[in-house]
C-alpha cells in the first residue's frame, strides 16, 4: 500500500465544507488552498474519497511538483518521474493544463511538452514507440502556479456532481455539489424539518435525502480509476459492499421540496425515483407565497430565481420581499437563500445573521444564513 498526496478541488468558497467532509473520512494531513483541500492516503482512500465526498468536484492524484521557469526544465523534470509506476502501456493519458503567475504562460505549450515527456519515459520502459491509448484513462493536469509545476491524474472521470440520478434537469438546475455543500453548511440533521419551497429539479431535497440516509452520493456510478491496474478490484468491491451496509434505508425524514412549476417538478419526481429516495421527499405544487408549517422547528434551503437566468428583475424584488414576509412567519425555522442579487437583505427585509461569498457555475453569488433558535429539547421538534 503506498502513500499519495490527494487533492479534491472544489468551488471557490467550498473549501471548509470539503475539508471537514474530509476529516471526518479519516484522512491524514489535511490542508486547504484557493479551490482545493489537500490530504494524504492510500489507493483504498482515493477510492473513499469519489466514493463519499459530496461538495468536492473531483478528487486528483500528484503524481509531481517542481520548480521550472523553462521549457527545458518542464520537460526534464516531467520526464524523470517514473511514468510506468503510474500509466500502463496501453493508458490513454490527454493533458490538460493551467497556468496563473508563471514565467511558462502558454498553457498549449506545457500540454505538449508534458505530453512528450510522459511519452518519452514510458518509450524506455515499454520498449515501444507508439502507444495506442485505447486502455484505461489517466487525465492529467498540468498546473502552474508562480512556476511551480504541479501535475496530478484525475481520479474521478466526469464530475462527482455526477451522481447518476439526473437524467432530467430543470430550468436552472443547482449542482448537486453545491446543493450538498449547502445542507452541510446548515448542519441539518435528519431528524429536523427540511423545506426546499424553490425545488425546481429537486437536487436539494434529493441531496438531503441521500445525506439523511447516510448513503455515499458515489454508489451509482463509476469512476476513472475504478480501471486503473493498480488498485486491486477488491478495493472496491469492499467499499461498495461497505456503501450498503451503511446506507439507512429505513430513516424517516421530513423532506419536502415544492415549486410553482408543475413541469419541473414531474422531472424532481423523476430524478428522486433514480436516486433510489422518492419515498424520502414529498414533492408537491405550491406557490413560495403560500409556504407554511405545521412543525415549529426545520431549515428553509433554496436558491429562488436570481432574475440572471431566469425571471425578470421587477418579479425577483416582488418575489423577495413576499419571502420575507412568508419566511418570517416560520419565525422559529432556519434559512438558507442562494441568489446573486445584491440587494436580497433590503427586499427581504432581515439582515443575515452570516453570509458566505460562493460561486454558481460562472455565477458570483451569496448564502445567507438566518439561524433561528435552537430546538429545546429533540423531543419538541
Ligand atoms: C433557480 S431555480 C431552482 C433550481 C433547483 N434548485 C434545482 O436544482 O433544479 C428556481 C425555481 O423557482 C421556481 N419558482 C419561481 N417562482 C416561484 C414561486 N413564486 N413559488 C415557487 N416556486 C417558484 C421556478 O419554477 C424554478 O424551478
């Protein structure tokens, strides 16, 4: 088993949820950057990682990082880690590349001489000239920072967003890394009250669900390096078979996730039946004006239309201003609103007793967090 240094990048702004997602996975010698949170394991970790991570993007392997100010060096050094370790003969391996702060700048250029490099190191092992790729996949990413080079393989494939249960999206659909990283924020627990009254595709009350229930967001679907030739099968047989141990499937939760929309709440129906928890969430059609509950304790998370995308601006202020009367009927609930408009407080009437500068897609956006009283005593709830 060896050791390696994982990286799970996140969005700007999600790094504290993704790294105390990593903790508590057990991980060892956890850092956090601009964008990522670093950590050491082994093969059967950056299996755990895809498996179980909910607000991360995808989880990288390094596999080197130097210094190079020339193209000479980028070669050299590239050239000199031991590739075959790494790629089998027949590995597809494509580069990928960014450059912020470097003397090296052209991201085309680092790709093609990483490239040429890996090549150039697996030709002396393989004793072969060509290599095909038709095997498994190995992304590599070249990235460099104030000419420091790093390069990593990524070890997810497509997106963790990528649950499996989305085959259907809505008009604006949240992804489901950023809507688990906002039911994380929340600390929601699964015996408390949870109301999504924007519900559109349902990736909230579906990320809820899965959380509530304790099942691994990656269990339907496959990762890149579920191929790699150097993480024994049985990693993750043991793993998966370990995701249904786990998972709760008799924890009763109090969902619900409703939309003016009929339509968009066919599809919330529909990708909540592929995600295994369309008995955990109560779907249904409601006006947010007329939003009420009968329990005295639960968390409002929602991302209403920030008029950017859809919605024209005069109907985001008046739909603003009617949640902040209908929410402060819900005066003992907590609340959780996701929009880019910069005047929410002033429409909703209530400064948030916290805010959090994210991102939504390309989308600068804020979380503001209304905390509500704690509940007495479980019992009350
Ligand atoms: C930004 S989208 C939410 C996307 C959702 N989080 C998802 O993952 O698909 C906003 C949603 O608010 C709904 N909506 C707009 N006005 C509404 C209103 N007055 N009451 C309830 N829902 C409304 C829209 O139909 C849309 O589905």
């Amino acid at each position: 088993m060896a050791d390696y240094k994982v990286v799970a990048a996140t969005t700007f702004g999600l790094e504290s949820v993704a790294a105390r997602e990593v903790r508590d996975l057990g991980f060892r010698d956890v850092t956090v950057e601009n964008g990522k949170v670093l950590f050491q394991t082994s093969e059967e970790g950056i299996c755990r990682a895809n498996l179980w991570l909910r607000s991360a993007d995808r989880v990288r392997v390094e596999v080197g990082s130097f210094k190079a100010t020339t193209f000479d060096e980028l070669f050299e050094k590239t050239k000199a880690i031991p590739w075959s370790d790494w790629l089998p003969e027949n590995a597809q391996f494509p580069v990928d590349g960014k450059s912020v702060k470097s003397t090296l700048f052209s991201i085309s250029d680092c790709q093609a001489i990483v490239k040429k490099a890996i090549v150039e190191s697996l030709k002396k092992t393989y004793k072969v000239t060509w290599f095909e790729e038709t095997g498994p996949l190995f992304r590599i990413e070249i990235a460099m920072l104030k000419d420091q080079a790093t390069i990593t393989i990524d070890s997810s494939g497509s997106g963790l967003h990528r649950r499996g249960y989305k085959t259907l999206i809505g008009l604006a659909p949240l992804r489901e890394t950023m809507a688990a990283a906002l039911i994380l924020l929340s600390r929601w627990k699964p015996d408390t009250a949870l109301i999504d009254p924007f519900c559109g595709s349902g990736t909230i009350p579906i990320e809820a669900a899965l959380i509530g229930m304790n099942i691994a967001p990656g269990m339907n679907r496959q990762f890149a390096c579920e191929n790699w030739p150097w993480i024994p099968k049985e990693i993750w047989r043991q793993l998966r078979a370990e995701t249904h141990d786990v998972a709760d499937f008799s924890q009763e939760l109090h969902i619900i996730g409703s939309d003016i929309n009929d339509e968009v709440l066919k599809v919330a129906r529909r990708n909540a039946e592929a995600a295994f928890v369309s008995d955990k969430v109560h779907f249904q059609t409601l006006p947010m004006a007329q939003l009420s509950s009968k329990r005295k304790y639960g968390k409002i998370i929602c991302n209403p239309p920030y008029g950017e995308r859809i919605g024209e601006v005069g109907e985001i202020d008046r739909l603003y201003k009617e949640m902040g009367k209908v929410f402060a009927q819900l005066d003992t609930w907590s609340y959780y609103v996701l929009t880019s408009h910069p005047d929410f407080e002033l429409l909703f009437k209530k400064l948030a007793s916290k805010k959090r500068k994210l991102y939504n897609g390309n989308i600068r956006v804020d979380l503001y967090q209304y905390y509500g009283p704690r509940p007495p005593k479980r019992a009350a709830r």
